[in-house]
C-alpha cells in the first residue's frame, strides 16, 4: 500500500500512557501516512477505546511469526506513536484505517494486557542531522539507488517517488525509502531504532 510524508504534522500533545496496538508484518515511522487494517480482537478495543479520547495510540511491530496470542515478549519495544485519523469499520468487524505517524517512542512500563495492551512509554527526540557534504552525497545516492529498484520493477506511486526525489530533511527521506522497500520487518525495525540511536547521541553532544 503506498506509503507516503504526512501533509501536515498532527500538533498533538501525546500522553505517557497510551493503548499499544500490535502490527504483523509491518513497521510504523513517524511523520508518515498509511492505511492499516486492524483485526485482531484486543487490538480492535484499543481502538475503540482510543477513538473515545484523543484517538492516539502506540504501533510497535511484533517480532518473526508471533502466535495467534501476542504476549509483550513478542513486541518490538521502540515503536510510533500516531494519530488516527479515519477509520471504516468492515462487515467481517474488522476496521480499515488511515494513520499518521506522530513519533518514535519506547515501552517504559507494560501496565497491562488484557483487555488490551496499555503502555507507559519515553518519547525518542526526532535525531537532528546536520546538513554536511558527506551528508548531501549520502541522500543523492540513495535516492539515485532507489530510482534504480523502481526501474527495476519495485512497486512504488508515482507521487511517492516525486516526495523522494524533493526530499530535503536526512531522516525523512531515510524513513520515507525504508516503508516503501521491500525490506524485512527486522530490517525495518533495525532502521527505526537506528533513529533513537542517533537521536540519544545528539542529546549527549556537550
């Protein structure tokens, strides 16, 4: 499904406490819009129950092959808190939604599971890369080697190939190419949490 920059960020103020929301198979990134489809039972409460209130929740994605039963120990612990912005319920009970990723986040304390998961979480600051010449010639090569996979045959909108290409800020354009590859979830995950990486190096720069 495309996956393409937020038009406008979401001025949310996110609380510390927030419904978690499982995701198979894929990875949430912030400052992104996607649609989603959620099933799962506990995970339709945590929607339901976050739709009452200020309709944001945390996505973490879950790790290889989960059982039908996911249990904290199969959940990634660095996800996205997002804004949920539409939501169509489906005759089989399930609900189709439009999301948009607000900001990398961390499980700080698991709270409780049942009726669904609900997360106490630390906010992840947004990493602030400077703009270097090594730096400039990273981006032309990466979206140079992205146009070669579209070329290739990857699938990717035509409009989310033009966001790549005009793509000024690093880490946007880095999330931006890591939803729209077809990259293992692991491999996903490995580069969301490479931004809380680097983030927490910036907040130790003297």
């Amino acid at each position: 499904m495309p996956k393409a920059l937020a038009p406008k960020p979401q001025l949310v103020k996110i609380k510390s406490e927030l419904a978690l929301i499982p995701l198979k198979e894929a990875v949430m990134f912030p400052r992104l819009s996607v649609p989603l489809v959620i099933g799962e039972e506990r995970s339709i409460k945590a929607l339901e129950d976050t739709l009452k209130t200020d309709s944001v929740a945390f996505f973490v994605a879950t790790r290889e092959a989960p059982p039908p039963e996911i249990k904290k120990e199969h959940l990634y612990e660095v996800g996205t808190v997002a804004k949920i912005l539409e939501t169509v319920r489906q005759p089989d009970g399930s609900y189709r939604v439009f999301i948009e990723g607000l900001a990398r986040a961390k499980v700080k304390e698991f709270l409780f599971a049942d009726p669904y998961f609900k997360v106490k979480i630390d906010l992840l600051p947004e990493p602030d890369v400077k703009k270097t010449e090594k730096v400039e010639a990273g981006m032309y090569s990466a979206v140079n080697l992205f146009k070669e996979s579209v070329n290739l045959g990857a699938t990717v909108p035509f409009d989310v190939l033009l966001v790549i290409m005009n793509i000024t800020d690093p880490w946007q354009l880095a999330d931006l190419i890591a939803v729209n590859m077809d990259f293992k979830v692991d491999e996903k995950q490995a580069m969301l949490e490479s931004g809380m990486k680097v983030a927490v190096l910036d907040t130790m720069e003297p």
